[in-house]
C-alpha cells in the first residue's frame, strides 16, 4: 500500500533521520561521535579549508562543538572505524561496509565508473601501476610524493605523476587504502594492512545484494526519499537500480509513499522515527548530507541552494562558502564564512535572510556562530556589512 504524508512530516521524517532534533551532549564522546557517522553512512571529504574542512562540520552540527581529533582518530587513527573510498564522492565509511563497496573496486578494475584519464591510464600502464602495488607491498605506506617525477605538479589529476595517477588507479581499485593522512595528504597502503581482517576476510557480497544494503543505509539516513534520492546518496549505477527498489519493496523494507508537490514517488524507512517537531539550530556545511543533493533540498525546504564555490565571484549571489542556517524545521539564512586565523576571528562576509526567517533568525545564528567559533579555536564573530540579514546579526552578537 501506498502512504500519503505531508509536506511537513516529510521534511521532519528527513531532519530526525539525519540526527537532527536532539539536544546536543554536554560533552560529545567518542559513542556519540560514532553514532552520527553511522547515522549518515557516508560523511564527504572535501579539502576546501576556507572554514573548516568539510568532513568536520557534519558532526558538528549535531553534536556541537566536539574534539576534532576525535575524526581523526576514528579515521586514520591506530584502529580506525572509518574507511576513506569513494562512497558519495571522496568519503568516509563505517570500516564495517567496506565489503558493500567491492563491487564498485571490481568495476574499476574492468575500467568502468572510474574517471575517464585514471581509466585510460589504467589501461595504458597496467605493467607501471602493477610496478607501484609491488613497491608500497615491499616498502610500506607511501605518499604520492614518493613516486613523484619530473617538474613539480600542479593540482589536479591531468597535472599528476604518472606515480600519483597509478595511485589513484589502485585506490579506485581497492588494493589500496588511506592509511592516515599528513597536512591532508593521503598516505597509502595495502588495503589488507588497514582494514581489520574481520572485515577484510568478510564474504563478498553479489553486486545486488550489496546494492540493497546500500539503499536501505541511504533510506535510514534519509527518512524519506525519493529513488533520486536513493540512487544519489552512494551514486549507484543507474542500470538495475529499479529492480532493487522494487525488491526491496516486495520485501518490505521500502514503504512507498507520496507527497503533495513531490513528482515522484517516494519511500519511508521502516523504522524511520515520526516526532511532531523538530527543534534546534545548526549550521551546515554545504557538502551536508541533508542538502547534497539540490532537488531534494529544494522539495523538503522550499529553497533553492547552489555550491558557489566554482562559480566567478562576479556571479556569485551569496558568497564563496556558504552555508545554509537551519532552524528548527526550516532553512532560515545562509552565511559565506571564512576562518580568519591571522585576526583569531569567524569572520562572516555576508549574511542573507531566507524567506521563512523569524524574529528570532538573528539572536539564534549568532548563538551558533559564536559556538562555532569557539569549536574553531577562534576568539570571536566578525560581521561584514554585506547581506540583508547582516545589521541584525551584527546587533544580536554579544558585545
């Protein structure tokens, strides 16, 4: 049977799933630093630092301001929880799913859903990457810079070493990991050395059964999504993926449902949790996993949210590193921040109100600004005088 829900409960079905709606913890532990990142599935790794790096903020948005080192620890440290590959793009994962993704590892060993140049590399110059897989096995964990050649490199990968560009290959590929990361760096080794062998002896499971895990972990972190929305979360082929939604249905994990102003059909988690209001506060990353995907932010919270970052200044309407302000339900105001370590201030370079604002709008984000400062190691707020919204937030920082 097919449930009707509105608009409203969808948007709060959306926000509980994604851990949103709880008070944050007086002091956020390593438990609770656990259960959000499993809650998510994938958390994004972006290296844009202008704030701070982006697999940093979800946490932060809903538990507050916890210990940074905590993710480092958890993802590259001695026993690591999480895995980096390329999950939503570049991603952690619970170490737990690392067998879910093999498929994607085979794949990219057969050339396919790999990026064009890595994969015409790959082909090229299998004997070269074969070479480089037998010296990390030999010598250890390695850098990219350690098969470096030729002039110095600019970013990006057609400005690569062939080294780097083997790397890649081999990561896509599987048979190698991040082991920790120096300055942001990946340091790799044999993935059989990184991953615990529980999980790296653990079967394989068959490309559609691995499939389907993936969509109920995307459904639970969702609440309600639509098969966009699915596919979306861990970028699934589109080839088959009806068949699993279908199912998944037969099987009762996926409860279709439709909602007023929605096109498509979507689908409820089965125990995804129904609260009758969400309360709090947060800032969000713009690689946030509640508005990742453009469409489904736009259906949930009747606005409209682009990634500036690679737009001309001259044509960005909002600012460079945006990020979206939710208030309890609903997105209230963006703000482009930039943490000014040389001043030791969060400086706020624009501030912009959203239609459902509220009187409280302003007292609210300073109250989250001011944390995130704090969290930043930053000794205030600075508010520039750009935005419709930025004399009242200017007024309601403390003195």
């Amino acid at each position: 049977m097919t449930e009707q829900i509105s608009p409203a409960l969808a948007r709060r079905l959306a926000l509980a799933a994604q851990g949103f709606g709880k008070p944050h913890p007086t002091t956020a532990g390593t438990r609770q630093f656990r259960d959000i990142a499993r809650r998510l599935g994938v958390i994004q790794i972006d290296s844009v630092n202008v704030v701070s790096r982006t697999h940093y903020l979800p946490a932060f948005s809903r538990l507050g301001a916890y210990p940074r080192e905590m993710l480092e620890t958890e993802a590259w440290g001695k026993k690591p929880t999480f895995f980096e590959y390329w999950g939503h793009e570049a991603s952690l994962l619970p170490i737990e799913t690392q067998p879910l993704m093999r498929w994607r590892m085979e794949r990219a060993r057969d050339g396919h859903g790999i990026w064009t140049g890595i994969n015409r590399f790959g082909r090229e110059r299998r004997d070269y990457i074969d070479g480089v897989l037998a010296e990390i096995e030999r010598r250890g964990p390695v850098t990219g810079a350690d098969f470096a050649s030729g002039p110095r490199v600019k970013p990006g990968w057609w400005e690569w070493s062939d080294g780097k560009r083997a790397l890649e290959w081999l990561f896509w590929a599987g048979l190698i990991t991040t082991k920790t990361r120096r300055s942001f760096e990946r340091v790799y080794d044999l993935t059989e050395r990184v991953i615990p062998a529980a999980v790296h002896n653990a079967p394989t499971p068959t490309e559609a059964e691995a499939q389907r895990a993936l969509i109920r972990i995307a459904a639970d972190a969702m609440g309600v999504a639509t098969a966009a929305d699915l596919r979306d979360y861990f970028r699934l082929p589109v080839e088959g993926f009806k068949d699993r939604i279908a199912e998944l249905v037969e099987d009762g994990v996926l409860t279709p449902a439709t909602v007023p102003g929605w096109r498509n059909t979507a689908f409820i988690a089965p125990d995804a949790r129904r609260p009758r209001k969400i309360e709090g506060a947060a800032l969000l990353s713009p690689f946030d996993n509640l508005i990742w995907f453009r469409d489904r932010t736009e259906r949930l919270f009747d606005v409209r949210v682009r990634l500036e970052i690679y737009t001309p200044a001259h044509k960005r309407a909002h600012g460079y590193y945006v990020l979206p302000f939710l208030e309890d339900e609903a997105i209230t105001a963006r703000v482009d921040l930039k943490a000014d370590r040389q001043a030791g201030v969060l400086l706020v370079q624009a501030a912009w109100r959203e239609p459902h604002a509220t009187p409280e709008t302003a007292s609210r984000l300073a109250g989250e600004l001011v944390r995130m400062a704090g969290w930043l190691g930053l000794s205030g707020v600075e508010v520039k005088e750009r935005g419709d919204l930025a004399e009242d937030l200017s007024n309601a920082l403390p003195c």
